[in-house]
C-alpha cells in the first residue's frame, strides 16, 4: 500500500511541475546561435491574437525559428528583466524549429507560436551569422521570467554553451525508477 502511494505521489508531481522554457545564446565559431526549447502551457488560456515571428533579439524581446505568418500570441503576466540589452535589433541569418517569441515588458508578456500545442516539448534555433556575443552586447548570466499564474519560467543563458531541452518526461523516469527501488527493498 505504502509503495502505492509513493508511485501515485511521484507520478502527481512529475505532472505537476510548472513547465519552463530554456533558450542559450552562445558563440559557435564565426556566429552566434539562440537555441533551445521546453514546453509551456500557459495556464490552458486561449490566443489573444495572432502576428508575424521572425528569428531577431532585441532590448526586449527574443524571437526564434523560421519566419512564420500568422503566429498565435498569448498576452501573460510576467516577472523578470525589463530589458536584456540596450540599442539593440538584431535579425538573425537563420531559424529552424518551432517559431517562438517571447516580447517582455515591465509586468507583462507577449508569447508567440506557430504551429505548437500547449503543454507538449519544443525546440527552436537561430543563427546570426558573422557575428559576436560581444558584438551583441547583451552581458553573459542567465536572465530568468516567471510567467503566468502558474509561474512558467522562460530562462535565457547567454554565453554558456548549449544546455538542451529540458524533459519534463525524466521526472517521471526518476519517480518511476525511485518507486520500484523503494518497492523491492520493503519486499
């Protein structure tokens, strides 16, 4: 019964994780590459509204994947960084993946989509050929936003290499794999 329970707990919590979003902005050799991904569910709320994406980073705003018409655009409270940079607009050479926008602002947030379901994984890139992170001017840390009531985190990690797609799944795994070790040792 014991062991029971601690499956059912494990596999609540794995599904009841807020889901985050983490994107590097990194140096690969000559170019700088915007790459990541995650899931997000926005609190299951509805567009507000629909816009062009194309594969840029701004003063306040990240955007990535290829160029996409007609983006769903979600209007969400957000708390983090106002701005990640001065003076800059940058179009970016490339972008593949799922096109994602996130446009932020003092208390409030823009999040676009193209082609993307809410709650399920995604990934996104783009590439700024020929040129720097220093170019950019954006400083090297992490820059983190919580959004929605839910406090979905949008993570971006300048200058420290790519650090994946988070999987929400190996949660699930670790309950599942710390259950059974736990059931076979009360046995």
């Amino acid at each position: 019964m014991r062991a029971t329970a601690l499956i059912f707990s494990f596999v609540l919590g794995a599904f009841a994780a807020p889901s985050a979003v983490i994107l590097d902005l990194y140096q690969a050799g000559a170019d700088v590459v915007l790459s990541g991904g995650g899931a997000l569910a926005l609190g299951g709320q509805a567009p507000a509204g629909s816009t062009n994406l194309g594969p840029a980073i701004g003063d306040w705003f990240v955007v990535s994947g290829p160029p996409a018409a007609g983006a769903l655009v979600w209007q969400i409270a957000v708390a983090g960084p106002a701005t990640i940079a001065t003076g800059l607009n940058l179009n970016a050479s490339s972008g593949a993946g799922v096109p994602f926008g996130f446009v932020f602002t003092p208390g409030a947030a823009l999040i676009g989509f193209k082609g993307y379901t809410l709650g399920d994984n995604f990934s996104t890139s783009a590439t700024f050929q020929g040129t720097t992170l220093a170019a950019i001017g954006i400083a090297p840390g992490s820059y983190v936003w919580f959004a929605g009531p839910q406090e979905e985190s949008i993570t971006l990690n300048v200058g420290q290499g790519n650090s994946g797609v988070p999987e929400p799944a190996s949660a699930l795994l670790f309950g599942a794999g710390a259950a059974w070790v736990f059931w076979r040792r009360a046995r």
